[in-house]
C-alpha cells in the first residue's frame, strides 16, 4: 500500500509542475522565433528585466494554473 500524500504536497507538485511547462514554453518562444518574442526583447530598453519578468509571468501563470487543477482534482479524489 502507498502512503497517502498529503494536500499540500499534492499541490506543491503540481504548482512545480505547471512552473516547469510554463519555463519550458518561453524557452520554445525565444529558441522557435515565431511570434518575434526574441526581436521584442532584443530591442526593449532593459532586455534583462524584460527576459525577467516574461519567464516569471509564464512560470507563475501556468503553475498557478497547476496548482489550482491539481486543488480541485486532489479534493474530487478524496470524496
């Protein structure tokens, strides 16, 4: 028998999940120039802060994502 994993764990894996697919796209969108993401920050004024603030939008927004999937599916599961 498996030990039961508790809800936090469940949703911190998820969230670290969700963080790793987000990271994962703006990687594609800045080695795959298909929407000029790379040309956009290239001309920016501050292309360090803007390289910054793309990878932690997409990492937060698709592990928030995660992470609420994950509460919902682990809380259906449990009932």
């Amino acid at each position: 028998m498996r030990p039961e994993k508790s809800l936090f764990n469940a949703v911190l894996t998820h969230f670290l999940m969700g963080v790793t697919l987000g990271l994962s796209l703006v990687l594609l969108l800045g080695l795959f120039d298909a929407f000029h993401v790379r040309d956009l920050v290239a001309k920016s004024g501050t292309p360090v802060q803007t390289t910054l603030m793309l990878v932690t939008t997409y990492g937060l927004m698709f592990g928030i994502g995660a992470a609420l999937t994950g509460l919902v599916l682990t809380l259906e599961d449990d009932s």
